[in-house]
C-alpha cells in the first residue's frame, strides 16, 4: 500500500509543476494531494517535500491559512486569461467561447476568493 501512495504521490507531484506552468492543471490541490500521498506512503518523502525550498513553504502556507500568495495569484490568473483568450480567439462556435469565458471568470473568481500575504 505505501508504494502505491508514494507512487500516486509521485505522479501528482509532477503533474502539479507541469501546473505551475500550465494553467490549466490546479497546481495547489496536486501539490496537496503530493503531500498527503507522502505522509501515507514515506515519511522521508514527505519531509523531503515539506523543507523543499520552493514548494514546502507553498504546501504550508495554503494549508495552514488558505492563503496564496499575491505573486502567484498575479501569475495563475495571467496565464489563465492568456491562454484562454488565445483558445477563445481560434475556436469557431460562439457557445464554446462562451464557455471559455463562463471557466474563466470562475475560475478567478475561486482564485481571488482566497487571502493573500
């Protein structure tokens, strides 16, 4: 079972930096999933990840405060109006830049609902 975790654990940390670049994977639940997975399956992993330089204090932060910080916010809601007005400006049917436009503005919404430092 602890393989399986680590495993899980492994695969949803590398998604969650593909994230950081990506704004379409949600880095933060990945990056918590990551940490829960490693607390299950290894100990030495889990400690590995939460004295990471870049992702311990991202991992700690949001956990203990539901905070993001403002840097990533600015970050996170650039790529995902750039990306998506760039998707919305070469598909064709209006319903599906709607669409694009509907997971936007929620997905800001979501992003600017949580405290910043």
């Amino acid at each position: 079972m602890k393989f399986l975790y680590i495993l899980f654990g492994t695969i949803s940390l590398i998604l969650g930096i593909i994230g950081i670049f990506l704004p379409v994977l949600p880095t933060t639940p990945l990056l918590l999933l990551t940490a829960f997975c490693y607390y299950r399956g290894s100990s030495s992993m889990y400690d590995w990840l939460m004295s990471h330089p870049k992702l311990g204090p991202y991992i700690r932060s949001f956990r203990e405060n539901r905070m993001i910080p403002r840097r990533v916010k600015v970050y996170i809601l650039t790529m995902l109006w750039a990306s998506l007005l760039f998707c919305a400006y070469i598909l064709d049917p209006i319903w599906l830049k709607c669409l694009m436009m509907v997971i936007a503005i929620g997905v800001t919404w979501h992003i600017l609902s949580y405290k910043s430092e």
